[in-house]
C-alpha cells in the first residue's frame, strides 16, 4: 500500500475529508514555489536554455 494512502485515511478520519483535500493541494504548491524560489530557476532557465536559440530569418 503506498504511504500516501496509509496517511490519508487516519488524517481524513481526524479532521475531516474537506481539510484532508486541501492540504494536499496546497502543501504541494507551497513546496513548488519555494523550491523555484530559493532555486533561482528562471535565472537559471534563462541562463541555460534546453535548446539552442533560432537563427534570426534573412531579411528579403
């Protein structure tokens, strides 16, 4: 059984099926955020770009 679903049972039996939802929307956001935050990805991204910018086009 996974852990998430061993936790989520005796959580949402405590405080409730709502709560239980909404903290696992949110935590994960939360997470996210500050992980780009403190990461600086977009300078990063910005920085360091997957592929290889395109060539301008020729002007005619």
């Amino acid at each position: 059984m996974p852990l998430s679903l061993a936790v989520a049972g005796p959580v949402a039996a405590l405080i409730g099926l709502t709560p239980t939802f909404l903290i696992a929307a949110v935590i994960p956001l939360l997470a996210a955020l500050v992980t780009i935050v403190l990461a600086r990805l977009p300078k990063e991204e910005l920085a360091h770009p997957l592929t290889d910018p395109q060539p301008e086009p020729a002007a005619a």
